[in-house]
C-alpha cells in the first residue's frame, strides 16, 4: 500500500539511527534508501548494515542520477505500490512525526479521495538551531509564492517529508521536464495537487537540528533554481510543465 522512499547523501554517520528508526515506521509496505552524490562512504556502509539487519522490506539502490529529485524519481520507479512517502536520509523530522504523516494520510478520509500531506516545519516547535535565518526567510517567501502561483495554501513549500499518491508521478515525459527545472521536486509536486484533484494538509513536525554531518543544500544556487521553476508556472499559467 505504502512506499517509504529515503534519499539518502553524506549521512554515513547517521546510518545507524536511521535503520533503527525505519522499524519503528509503521503502515510501510517496503522501504527503499536512494544514496547518490556521496562524497563519503554512505553507500558501503547503508550496504553493509542492511546485510546484517537482514530486514526484507528495505532495499537500497545507487542513484544513476543527480539530485534529490532525480533519487525520488527512481526510487519511485523500483517501487511496487500506489502510495508514495518521502523522508529524509538526516532525520531532522524523526520517526513519531512521520508515522503521524502516514497516520493522517491513511486514516482522514477514505483513499478514493486522494490526498497530499506534507510537513510543516516552520511552526513553534521548530529547533533554534534547526534552520539558518536566511533559509527560513526563503521558506516562507517560497511557500508565499507557491500559494499566489500553485494556488496552494502551504505554509513550508520546500518541507522533504510528503505523502502523496504514485499516480500523480507517472507522465514520465512530464517528470523529466520539471526534472531539468527544480532538481529538488518539492515545488513540482505541490503544483500537481490541483491538476490531480488532490486534497491538501500541512500537518506541524518538529524540526530538529542535524545530529550528525551538515546540510547537502546549496542555498544560493538551489533558491535560484526553484525560482526559475515558479517562474515557469507563471509564463505557462500554472500547473503545466512544456
């Protein structure tokens, strides 16, 4: 029924943590980890716990692209089931937050209504030290754009954790498009809730500081990217990537 995707970076030191805190992830079908772009040893060591773990529900696959959204398309692609979660290889929305996603996703309406959730990070419950003032800034001004031109109502656009039906990831010639548009996906996703009759929630999650390792995001040049991808939108009158 449920898909857990975890795009997975430079985190070889959150391994263990992470593979303790997928068994505590319930209502999951199967569990795939994507690792690309590791400048560490993330993928040997992924290779080697999950050996031992021995768990049948979680594979792991070596990205072939770039990107997170190119890992999420591929993790999407090995995945044999209708519903799609995404969560975050850094764990800095741990496991009770997500299983609430997946609770929420599953048990608010009937599955014939389709729907979209999402996290929303920026909330009082927010670490200090979880999010640079500057990346909060440019949060909320995405998530201000993302409304006016996706006439989306979300308050944190680019937050990684989301449930959302596989079907709405199936025109591979569209996915490729806004591939080369936002590498990170977060802001074509929202755009396909209207076009998919999708219902939208934003459920609050506690966003904690990394416990291990830094940030793989490059502020400055993945804010300029998705800037060009709401741009898009609004020369093409929304929701159609061309």
């Amino acid at each position: 029924m449920l898909t857990l995707l975890i795009p997975c970076r430079n985190e070889s030191g959150n391994i263990e943590n992470l593979l303790l805190s997928i068994q505590k992830i319930h209502t999951v079908q199967e569990v795939i980890i994507i690792e690309g772009g590791s400048t560490d040893n993330t993928y040997e060591v992924l290779a080697s716990e999950l050996e031992k773990l021995a768990d049948s529900r979680i594979s792991l696959i070596r990205q072939q692209g770039k990107g997170k959204f190119d890992a999420v398309l591929e993790g999407v692609q090995a995945s044999t089931t209708d519903h799609i979660a995404i969560w975050d290889g850094d764990m800095t929305i741990d496991y009770n937050d997500q299983n609430n996603l997946i609770d929420f996703y599953f048990q608010s309406s009937p599955l014939e209504q389709a729907r979209f959730v999402t996290a929303n990070r920026l909330n009082p419950q927010m670490s200090d030290s979880a999010m640079r003032p500057l990346n909060k800034i440019g949060n909320m001004l995405f998530a201000f754009a993302t409304k006016r031109i996706a006439k989306i109502d979300v308050p944190d656009a680019l937050a990684g954790s989301k449930i959302f039906p596989k079907k709405i990831l199936q025109d591979e010639g569209m996915c490729k498009r806004a591939l080369k548009l936002d590498p990170f996906g977060d802001l074509f996703l929202l755009s396909q809730i209207r076009p998919n009759g999708l219902r939208f929630s934003s459920i609050n999650c506690e966003y904690k500081s990394r416990s291990w390792g830094t940030t793989n995001i490059r502020r400055w040049s993945g804010g300029l990217a998705m800037s060009r991808f709401l741009l898009h939108l609004t020369l093409h009158k929304c929701n159609k990537i061309s």
